[in-house]
C-alpha cells in the first residue's frame, strides 16, 4: 500500500503567523485527492489533484495546536495515514 508523507517546514508558530503542511504520496502516479487530520479529527479537505496536496494554516492561533496526519485516496484505494507531526502555536 502507497504511503503518504507529511512535510512541515517547522514545528512551532506564533499566533498570527501562516504555515503550510503538505502530503505527497510515494508514487509517480497522480489524482489522488488529500484529507487532513488533526488530533484524530478530519479537517476540512483539500480536493486539488496531483502528486501532493496541502493544507495551509493561516493565521495561526493557539486552536491550531496538535498532531497533524494526512491521507490521500484515489477512487475506493487509500493510502496508510502518513506519520504524525507536531505543531505548536503560542
């Protein structure tokens, strides 16, 4: 099963602040369409198609603090959640 990876440029903001995370899947095939996740919750999902979606925090506030995942599905295939990454907002 293809494996999504999520990419973070850092792991702590201060409120007001922007930052995007994007997921890419290993795989050189494309359409697949990005879910985001934070603290086991779905967040609303970023349809673009291609090799990576992303999803774009702006402006930061400390709500958005928690352990971020995402996942990419292409028809009735999904990939394995990618793994976890931290983000801290102060």
């Amino acid at each position: 099963r293809a494996q999504a990876v999520l990419n973070i440029a850092q792991n702590w903001l201060a409120e007001g602040d922007s930052l995007t995370l994007v997921c890419v899947v290993r795989s050189s095939s494309r359409g697949w369409t990005f879910s985001w996740f934070r603290d086991d919750h779905e967040l609303l999902s970023d349809s673009s198609r291609g090799a990576g979606g992303s999803y774009t925090v702006s402006p930061a506030a400390v709500k958005h603090t928690g352990v971020y995942a995402c996942r990419a599905e292409r028809g009735a295939y999904y990939t394995e959640y990618s793994y976890t990454q931290l983000l801290w907002v102060t």
